[in-house]
C-alpha cells in the first residue's frame, strides 16, 4: 500500500481525553478513529490487524473442532426470561429498544441463550455430542464507564464459543483443548510469555474457571502471580485451601495489575436446563447437555499488544499480527529517477507478495517520515534513499530492537518475499 | 468436513410462518435458523456462503481502490441532528436506546454521517482525492414487516462504500469504475443475466441514481425493462422526457418483478456541507467534498442466488458461492471396508486442496442421502458406493443440469482437485 494512497495520516495528538497508552498509540498512527467514549472506528491499518489476530483465533478454533457461524444482535426478551437475565436488576449492561412492531427488544451482551436455543433444534442424541460452534461478532454492553480505550467499550467484537457435551469426561477434555488453543493464540499474538491462566472462582458445576490474564502496568484487573511455578489466581482463589490446593501458598504470590484477554468456563447444565436442550442417553432417558463457554475479544487482544510492545516512539508490531512486514521508506523522491526506482523496489516486492507499506509522500522530510514509521510500528523499516541506489544496498531496521542490516537488492527480495 | 461432524441437519419442514422460498430452502438446508422474524443466524453452510459473497465483493471494492475499515453501530445523536436525520419523523426505521452515563443513543441503519465525520480528519487538500472507503457491517433497520426470508430482515450486513472527490469530473469517473465492480459483482455470484442496472431518480445532485435490479417472480420491487435493448427504469424514470433521454419508449418497456440487489447514488456535497467536510482547492479556497454512496446486502444476494436458482428439489449453487464445490455422498458405509474406501477418497480429495462435504452418515438410506444432497446443492455430487470400489468409476452428477459423468479416481482428482 502506498501512503499516498492510504486515507488516514498520522497525528501529532491524540484526542485530550483519550488518557489509555493503546488508544493513543492507535488514534495517532491512524489505526482507529474515536467516534465516541466508548466507541471506535477500525480504519484500514487497524482493521488489518484485527483480521490477522481473527485469523489466529479462528485456525486455533478450528484445529479444536469448532464450527464457525454468526449470530444475530437482535434478542428475543422471552428467550432470556428463561434464564433470568433480561430484567435490568439481574444484568445492568443491556440496551434495549423497542419494536415498531411491537414489543421489547435487546441487544446482545453475551450468546449463551440464543446458541441453546439454536442447538435445541439439532441436538437429539447422545451421538450428536461432544462438539464446539463459535462465532466472531459484534457485542454491546452498556458500560457506564468505558475505559482503558480500546480495552473496555461499549461495542465490541467478540469471539464467542461454547461446547455442548454429555459427559463429565468429554467435558473436561475439550475445556481442557481449548485452554491449550488460547495458550497457542496469546502465544502467537505476541503475549505468551506475560499471559498466565489464572484461577477464579467456577460458579456452582465446577470449582475453578480459568481467567486468562496478561501481567501490564495498564492493567485494570489484578492477579497473584508466582513467576517461577508459573501459576496464577485472581482474589476469589486466596483463601488458603483452595491455593493449597494449588500448590502454592499466599506468600509466594506477588500482587500484579494485569488485563484479561480470555476466559473460559464450565456452564454445567445451567443455560441446557434453563432453555431445554436435552439429548436421549443409551438408556433413552432425556438429560441436558453440559455447556461451556470460551471467551476473546479481538480489540482487546489488539490492545494488549500495543500496550505491551510499544516503546516511547511508538507502537511495536509483532510480525503475527503486523498490518504490513515491511515499512520502505522511500527518501529523495523529490528526484524523478530516485522515485522510479524507489517505486521499482515497491513493486518488485509487492509482486513477489510481500506485504509493504510504502512511504511515497514526496514533500515529507526524512525526519517526519523516520518519526512516522517508529509510530505506525511495522517489524522491519527498509530505506530507500540516494545513498541506497548509488551503493546498492538497502537499510534494514528491525523495529523491536533498532539491529540494523544491509542488504543487497536480491537479499532483500529473498528475506522478505522469497517465491514461492 | 464431514456431515457427522456438522452440528447442523437438513429438516422436513421449514417454519410454518416461513413463506419465501429463499428461508425455505436455506432453513430446510440447515444454512441459517430463524431466531424471530426478520433476525437469522447464519449456520456454518450458510456462513461459508457469505463469505464467498464477501470476498467477490471485496475483491472487486479493492480493485477499484475502495480502502476496507469498519465503523461502529452505535451513534451519537448530534452528529445526525446535523443533517437531519436523527428524528424518528423524519427516519422511520431507527432503533434507539438510552446510555446508562446518560443520553440517547442509535444503532446506525446506514453511515453517511458516521464516515463523512470520520473524513473531516484525514481531508485538507484536494490532493488528497479522489479516494473511496468501504465496511462489510451489520445494520439495524426498526422495520414495520420484516419479509421476504432474509431479503428484508431487522438486522443485516451491509457493503456499503463511499466516494471523496473534488470535482464532478472525479465523481463521474469514479462513480462508473462503481457501476462496472457492482456488474462484475453480479456477474461472479452467477445472478449477472438477470441484473438490470437501472435507472432511478437521482435526488437533488444528479438527474439519475442507478439501482441494481434482479429479475425474479418473488421480488417485492417492479422495475420497467427492456431486455433486448439492455435497459431497465424504475417507476420514477418513467415519464416520456426521461424516458426519450434513455432512448427507449414506454411501450418498449415490460413491467417485471425484481430484487433490488444493490444501489449506487450521487450524494452531492449534502452530507459534507452538514457535517463539515471540505477541503482546500488551488486557490486556498474551502470547498465542500462531492461524495457518492454504494451499497450491496450481501444476506440479500446469497437470498436472490436461492431464489433465481434452485429447483423444486433444492438449493443450486454457482461454483463461486457454493459452500463446498464437491459433496461426496458415500453409500453402503455399514461395511467396513467400503467405510474405510470412502473416507480414503475424501482425505485424498481434501489433502490436495478440494472443498468437500462428505456424507459420512452410516444410517442413512440412499434416498434420503440424494435427497438432502439434491437439497444443500452443491454444484457437483460424487458417488462412493462398492460398485464405485468394484468398477473403479465414480459417478459425478452436475446439479444445475444433471448431466452424469463416470471418472476414475485419478481423473476425480485431476478434475476437483489438481494439485498446485
């Protein structure tokens, strides 16, 4: 992509009242827009991200078993009269409208009713079970306070999944292979090493349900970390039995702020009973179906990164979710063969399926544009400039610890766009 | 993916207050499931269906230079009291609640205002148009009747584009470069024979808007065309003045049912003079930007595929949207060894890349086998039964005309799978 082309531009500030590192690393660099306190535009950089992070979750979701589908917003109130959770005493975060039609309306906060509901018209037999759907979509929750920009808003997306089982064993089991796959997405997104699965509270099915909990200064949550035994709890996992049995005693926990990226968590037959989604066991006896669900939020996630990897220049892209691998900044395009050549690079690359943002902008000092690339944060920054053409050789600066390199044309090529 | 697998199953019968032949078919398939009326969940099939649909679409934005970002539902009411289009008096299809902080709020049914603001930001000069930007998002709409399955639905997802330019020059070139991608859009979904662009009223800006309208007996619009002459209007464009300007006279025109399936609109400088969107030209003047609006449903052309091609026995899907290209229908899979066979093929079909479902059910009678198969439409059936395995020849059956071919295993390979 040419910057030329691109219609965001990098700004000097971010908006007054945006105080959350991640929004204001994101507003200047021209990755998100905000439209309202809680509320963010994804512009193109900003949405690449988003879709590779999307990307990561969904092959992680899939290569457990889980089958991709998309649910609606729009609530049916008697659906969640079932369970409880429509009138706003038992759950404060809804929007609500009315029908011109008639009647009550909502906006989802959450799927586990309507995915019950569904699955009531396909699940009969124990033969149908154990298996996984999710989807990725947009929530709302009204939040009195929204905060920590991208990190708590009012809309957002999440990928939601839930698994239907008929036993305890299979239950265990795929709660079990989706912890692993969330430890592989935090992994691959670039956060495995401060993310813990942390202990919380499991509600009435099962003792513990599992929060996963990324150790950051900005963070509004707060866990009890033992580095060295690699374990975590959240404060409704002190008291001393439960951390005994989880090998650890009070002391050994340092008290750190940290942001939740994931949960996870047993269901039990709360929403199958509630709802009425039963399957016949062997003995042809109707039993509800035990139910977990498996919470990401991909602009969290998003935010975690920047907050994370980011230095006081600017934002540091892993190269998982990078919007582009390579940032070529062309320098002396003032020059009409200089810009014929630094054009050529761009294509050459390009053409060899090398994903370059390309810093064309003519009029734009060196300086501005070196400022810039720190900011916008792509894993390798490429100089193209006079000095480039007359020796052949390209600057490459490695964004994450400022190593630099040069290379020729051909090992340029081959680095970053070898063919297929 | 295997059908054993697929948490979904075909039914019987579609919902007795379902009566478009679209939802009918899609219900029936296990494509979507109705949550209430006019709200769908789209399933796993019917996911990979849209997404098909996605992809044409955004290929042909992108090649035209369309940017993708993705705006946010929720709307602050002072940016559409601007160009007022906040009263419900005046809009009639909003969906409003209120902010537990305090004050209203809406969901967007579409985002003139929302992208025009968002543009205020990145536009100085006019050497920063032309350009375009598009979202694939969902849009509210507090519809009186919800109809026609999931052609008119309270909650959809919308393509919808938007151009920047500085003269009509730049808005007219660009606006055809629309007209063209939205053909080809047509084209590739395999509706393009029956999809008139046609002429509409063009508001205060332009004499003509264009519409893109699909012939079929279930459409809820009525367009005026003239099928030799290439030409269709709608009932706005039918005086004799406009119609001589067209070059067709109103007894040349046939009354037709139709599908809107897309539209294309100048908006003039109205939504940038509202929200304040202007730019600087070369003489250092303030100009308001010309801007042009560009929408496709994407629910609503998966519904108008259904509805122009299926027969009375189901679903036929064109190649480019079918959620599989190969449904391998395995018979006789109570002996083992012919089990064995089948899932052979299908690891050898999937290895090199095919997109199979495989009907791996082992209680399922053949007829019903064909029938559900007659019914999801994938473009081409596969037959594995242990004549195949005796003869070495597998029956291929082209849906859309049922021509039946015999290939060996190798050339069914060859044939749905080449490798790279």
């Amino acid at each position: 992509m040419k910057q030329t082309q691109l219609f965001t531009k990098t700004l000097k500030e971010a908006p007054a009242d945006e105080v959350a590192k991640n929004a204001q690393l994101l507003i200047r660099g021209g990755y998100i827009y905000k439209n309202m306190a809680g509320v963010y535009t994804f512009l193109p950089l900003g949405l690449k991200v988003i879709e590779k992070i999307n990307s990561i979750i969904r092959e992680e979701m899939n290569a457990v078993g889980g089958q991709e589908m998309y649910m609606p917003s729009l609530q049916d109130p008697e659906l969640w009269k079932k369970s409880d959770r429509w009138d706003d005493d038992k759950v404060d975060v809804w929007f609500k409208s009315e029908l011109k039609a008639g009647g009550d309306i909502g906006f989802a906060w959450t799927h586990e009713e309507v995915i019950t509901d569904i699955m009531s018209k396909y699940v009969s037999s124990y033969k149908d079970l154990p298996f996984s759907a999710y989807h990725i979509q947009t929530k709302f929750r009204n939040e009195m306070r929204a905060k920590s920009g991208i990190m708590r808003t009012r809309e957002f997306w999440m990928k939601d999944l839930y698994t239907f089982c008929a036993t305890e064993e299979q239950h265990t089991e795929i709660y079990e292979a989706y912890a692993v796959a969330y430890k592989n997405v935090f992994d691959r997104i670039g956060i495995g090493d401060k993310t813990y699965r942390t202990f919380a509270s499991g509600g009435a099915f099962t003792k513990f349900s599992h929060e996963f909990q990324t150790l950051a200064e900005a963070g509004e949550d707060v866990v009890y970390v033992n580095e060295a035994k690699g374990i975590a709890v959240n404060e409704e996992v002190l008291e001393e039995a439960d951390l005994s049995e989880l090998g650890v005693t009070k002391d050994e926990l340092e008290k750190r702020k940290s942001i939740e990226v994931g949960n996870i968590f047993s269901l039990g037959t709360k929403f199958s009973e509630a709802i009425g989604l039963t399957y016949k066991n062997e003995a042809g006896e109707d039993v509800p179906v035990i139910m977990g669900s498996y919470g990401i939020g991909p602009a969290r996630a998003m935010g975690t990164v920047v907050d994370l990897l980011s230095d006081d220049k600017g934002i540091i892209w892993p190269e998982s979710v990078a919007p582009y691998q390579v940032h070529l900044v062309g320098l002396n395009l003032d020059d009409y063969e200089m810009k014929d050549f630094a054009d050529g690079v761009y294509t050459s690359l390009k053409r060899r399926g090398a994903e370059v943002l390309y810093d064309d902008r003519i009029e734009t000092r060196a300086g501005e544009k070196f400022a810039d690339s720190d900011l916008l944060g792509m894993p390798y920054r490429v100089v193209v400039s006079k000095k480039t053409k007359e020796e052949g050789q390209f600057e490459v600066v490695t964004r994450k610890n400022g190593e630099v390199r040069f290379l020729s044309e051909e090992e340029l090529y081959e680095d970053f766009a070898p063919e297929a």
